[in-house]
C-alpha cells in the first residue's frame, strides 16, 4: 500500500522522468504557429518494465481527482487531430488547420495495466496561435522607395519563406520583405502573402499609389462630321490618383468652361478651333492635347449696301468641300423661294425684297442663320393728315401729320405755299386763325432724294369781322334825299345774311348788305354767317350832317375794348325802348347782343350794358356808355 501511494506522488510531481521509470519528455515546451498552419508536438514517455499501456491520449486539463476528457473525443478537433505515438514510447501528437480557438497548453495521459498505473506528464506543451499581416506604408506617392512585410505577432519559431502575391497573382518567394524602389503606379494593387507551402495566407491589403493626372485626353461627341446648330459634347480623360479634382477647357489660350465635359449647344461656326482640357489633383495637373474642331456650316454673304435699283446677288457659302452639286433651298422671311443653286439673285433689287435671307443644303439638314436684306430707297406714298378733322373752327388746335414709306428714316419740313413754317412729322398750330389758311405740303428727304406731298387745303372758319358802314353819296344831303348805307365785313364762309334796323323800330327795315335809307335817324345791322351771329354800331343819317357822324372803328387797329365805345346822338324824342332786342328765333340765349336797352333823354353812363363775354367774339366787346349829342 505505501508503493502505490508513493508511485501515485511520482506520477503528478515527475516532470521528463519520474522516480521509478514514469516520465514524459515534452521536445518543445512551447509552439507558436500561423493561424491555418498545422502543428506537431513531439513527445516520448517512459513507464516501469512489466507494464502494458492500456490507453494512450491528449488533453488540456489538468487531472487530480477525475480523468481528463481525451481530445479525441471534443467535436471540436474532430478530422484534426491525429495521434501519431503508439502504445510503446512515442506519445507525438498532430493537429491541422490551427485555430484561434485552439491556443491553450496540451498534455499527454497514458493508462497502464498496473493498479493504479497512470501518468500525466506535468509540464505540457504552450500553444499560441498567431495571424499574417501584410503592413503597407499609409501614404504612398509615386516614386518613392517601399518596403511591404509579412507580420506576425509573435516571432515564429522557424523563419519562414514567404510567398508574394498581388491581385492573386504570384510575385516572389523570399524570407525578406517585398521591396519597391521605386514604386509606380503599376505597382498598386491588393496585396497578400504566404508561407508554410501557401497553407497559410494573409489577409490582402491594398497598395495606394498616389500621382498626378497622366494620359489626358479629350473626347468629341456624336463622332464625325459636326453640323453647325446641332449640340457637340467634349469630354475629358485622365489617369490620376486621387481623381481630377479641377478640369478646365481652354479654346486656344483663352479658357471657355469647367468641368468633366464642355456642352455647346447650338453650335457655329465661331466654335470651330483648337480645344485643350487641363487636369489637375493635388499631386500636379497635365495638359492634353489639342483637339481641333471644325464646324461644318453655311452662310449667306449679302451686299454692305444695297440701293433699291441694283443688281444683287445673294451667295450661300459652305466651310467644306460639297462632293457633288448640290440642291440649295433658300428662303424669305420663312418662306421657300423657287432658286436651287447656291445663288439667288435679285435684278433690279427693290424694297420688296428686303427681310431675312437664309439657305439650306443636304436634304435640309444644314441651315445658315438668317441674314438681313436691308434694301434703302429715297421716301416715297407721302402723304399729309389733319386733326381733328371736319371743319377748322378758328380758336382750335389743328396737328398736321406728315407720313411717309423710306430707308433711312426721312426728315420732314412743313411749306406753306411757297414758305418753310415748320419741321418734324408733325406740324401743330395753337389757336389757330384765319391767316393760318392755306395751302400746306410735306417736304420727306433722306439721303436718297426727297418727295413733296400733294397739298392740303386748311380752311379756317370765323365769324364776321371788321365790319363797317359806308353812306353814299357822303357829304351834304338835301332834305327829303335818300342815301345808299353800305356793309363791308370779312368771314368765312361769307356773311349769308345783312338785315338792317332803324333806330326805335322792332321790325328789320331791309336786308342785303346795302340798304336805301329814305329816313333821318340811326340805323344799325345784323350780319349773320353759318356760325355766329354779330351786331354792327348805330349809323346816324342826318341829311345836313356835313360828315359821316358814326363811323365804325376799325377793329384791327383798336383793342377788343375799344371797338365800340360810344353810340352817340340818340334822338331826344325817342320812346323808350328805342333799340329792340334781336329777334329771339334766330339766336340762342347766349348771343353776342342780347338787348339793346331802353335809351333816355338824359341818359347815365353806361347805358348800355356790356356784351356777354361768353357768347360773343373778341371783335366787339361792348357797347359802351351812350351819350346824348344832338
């Protein structure tokens, strides 16, 4: 009983060879393998002569009291793990495709026939588990020295070969890093490595090469022939890492646009020339070369100056070469004309034939831009209109207008019979008057020649004016005698009618513009014209007067308050009422004399009271006071 306790002792404290022949000799005390790898822990154990090996196996506990699972029997090693030892000495184990999960201390346990007849070996075998890493630098531009490594976190026990690959493909085999010196931009890619005959791979890692923009180019489409009015798109293309930040389209030396792509829509013939697109990061920028584009257009070559009267011909010209002669369409103003050549000729050209000119070739599907046939000719339909129209009532204001059809624009001058009165299209006249009567004409001149207009008649109208009083035969008259009274006046029309009053009396005493007076007394008249009716000054026939007693004023040389200042000798025995009111059928209330009031021996100042100033015209403006002279 003490032997058994005492082997018992052994079995746990031995540690390569125990006391009485148990042992385990462990030929690594410690491993660290690549994750994938496949490891094998050498091993040898010793037991006591006489006894047999009932059971051989591996294990991660430690076993006192219980016995130790085999690992064997853990799913988690099953199709792994491989037990190469035997029943006799060898106790090497293999385990395949190491895991993460797998790093931990290993032991062998083996089982004798003996009573009591097991061992442990104490110290085991330290399992560690590591990965590959591939390590880049974390900025790379090109031209640099780079050096990638095939890390581990741990140093491995042996030191390996190791396998290069970039984007799957093989590179190199070495136990040193992967060298670039000097690294382009070939050279990025994903990168991974390997070792252990490539059982064990790393991650891959990408290689970022950073460099300025190269290989730029510029792109035209739609491809081809470019028709002037359709739309033409460039693009720009370049190599560069990072991208193009910054693109920039240049016409020549001047630049046109930003952007990827440079869109011109309705494009023509000034488009056409050299484009460059310039391409920039913050690495540098590069230039690309010259893309030359040529439109493809027409155009209508028209005469500078063209006179109505001259032979022109309109050209319809082409930037290209036309294979075959073609049809030419050409139109006016949007409408088809009949020629078909690249001419159109107009012989003599007049003014009917200006507007806007354009062709078009190929079955219509080039077109020029419009033109414009500006046809100049001298004025010509000149003609004269007057506002408002109707009749001219004098004291009005009349617009005389002058039009006419010209190019250049005309000039215009007013004549008035034989005098210039005026200049501008329109002539206007304030408050017009009987010496604005007349013939008027429009003189249009341009630099082409000039035109007069037919002439308009203006005819203004007014009523009766400078009216007077003639007695005949003047000087003495014998007593019982007749005289001829006289009226002179000027109107327009003409006065239609004279009717004569005699001084006292209510009734007319004769019409007509002379009257055969057989009476002493005063007399006075009535002229009336279509427009207004007016009232003469009191006429005195006295047969031994030795002069004309009342002779009208002359209004032109008198002011309107002047005109008729005094109706003088008024004969003492007349009865009131002498002077009749004006018949009031032919007049309106608001005429020029609506009464002659009632005339006294001794009669006041201002007998006779002034003249409405609303319904008369300024050429009589009052009756004034009447004195008594007989």
């Amino acid at each position: 009983m003490s032997l058994t306790v005492s082997l018992l002792v052994l079995l746990f404290i031995s540690g390569v060879v125990a006391q009485y022949g148990w042992g385990v000799d462990y030929k690594d005390k410690s491993i660290c393998a690549l994750k994938g790898s496949t490891v094998t822990m050498r091993c040898t154990y010793t037991y006591p002569r006489g006894c047999v090996v009932l059971r051989a196996f591996w294990t991660k506990q430690w076993g006192q009291a219980s016995e130790p699972p085999d690992l064997t029997d853990d799913p988690e090693f099953r199709g792994r793990l491989q037990y190469l030892g035997d029943k006799q000495h060898d106790c090497t184990l293999r385990l395949r495709d190491v895991r993460e999960t797998d790093q931990s201390k290993y032991y062998f346990r083996f089982t004798t026939d003996q009573p009591g007849g097991k061992y442990q070996g104490a110290s085991g075998v330290d399992l560690s588990v590591t990965d590959l890493q591939v390590e880049v630098p974390e900025r790379v531009i090109e031209g640099d020295d780079v050096t990638l490594t095939c890390k581990t976190s741990f140093s491995l026990s042996d030191r390996p070969t190791f396998t290069w690959y970039r984007n799957g493909i093989y590179l190199s085999s070495s136990t040193d890093p992967l060298h670039l010196q000097p690294v382009s931009r070939e050279d990025a890619g994903r990168y991974h490595c390997a070792v252990l005959d490539q059982n064990l791979r790393s991650p891959e890692v990408t290689l970022n090469v950073r460099y300025p923009p190269k290989s730029v180019s510029v792109s035209i489409s739609p491809s081809g022939e470019i028709l002037e009015g359709r739309s033409v798109t460039l693009t720009c293309s370049s190599d560069a890492n990072p991208p193009v930040q910054n693109y920039t389209w240049f016409k020549g030396t001047s630049s046109v646009g930003k952007g990827k792509t440079y869109i011109m829509k309705k494009i023509s013939s000034v488009d056409s020339g050299e484009y460059k697109c310039r391409s920039s990061n913050e690495h540098g920028e590069k230039l690309s070369e010259a893309l030359t584009l040529n439109v493809l257009y027409l155009q209508v070559e028209v005469p500078e100056r063209v006179i109505e009267g001259d032979e022109v011909t309109l050209t319809c010209k082409t930037s290209f070469s036309l294979s075959d002669r073609p049809t030419f369409t050409w139109y006016r103003n949007g409408h088809r004309l009949s020629s078909s050549t690249d001419q159109l000729h107009l012989q003599p050209v007049s003014r009917e034939d200006a507007g806007r000119y354009r062709c078009a070739v190929l079955d219509q599907i080039l077109h020029s831009p419009e033109v414009t046939l500006n046809v100049r000719y001298p004025p010509k339909s000149i003609s004269v209109s007057i506002s408002p129209s109707g009749e001219i009532v004098e004291g009005r204001s009349v617009n005389l207008t002058c039009s006419s059809d010209a190019n250049p624009p005309v000039e215009y001058n007013w004549i008035k019979g034989t005098s210039s009165v005026g200049k501008g299209e329109t002539y206007t006249m304030k408050k017009i008057s009987s010496v604005d009567s007349g013939e008027y004409k429009c003189r249009s001149s341009n630099e082409h020649g000039e035109e007069l207009s037919e002439a308009l008649t203006l005819n203004v109208l007014y009523p009766p004016k400078s009216v007077s009083v003639s007695i005949s035969p003047s000087g003495e008259t014998a007593e019982g005698s007749s005289v001829n009274l006289t009226c002179s006046s000027d109107a327009n029309p003409p006065v239609q009618n004279y009717t004569w009053f005699k001084e006292g009396g209510s009734s007319p005493v004769g019409s007509g513009h002379s009257y055969r007076a057989l009476q002493r007394g005063s007399y006075y008249l009535r002229t009336q014209t279509a427009h207004v009716l007016q009232l003469s000054s009191l006429q005195n026939v006295d047969p031994n007067a030795k002069e004309d007693t009342y002779t009208p004023l002359d209004p032109v040389s008198r002011s309107s308050d002047d005109l008729y200042n005094t109706l003088a000798n008024v004969d003492p025995n007349a009865k009131d009422d002498t002077n009749t009111a004006l018949d009031p059928v032919s007049r309106s209330s608001d005429d020029v004399y609506n009464t002659l009031a009632t005339v006294h021996s001794s009669p006041s100042d201002n007998l006779y009271s002034a003249l409405d100033p609303q319904s008369r015209s300024p050429e009589y403006d009052t009756l004034a006071t009447v004195r008594n002279k007989h």
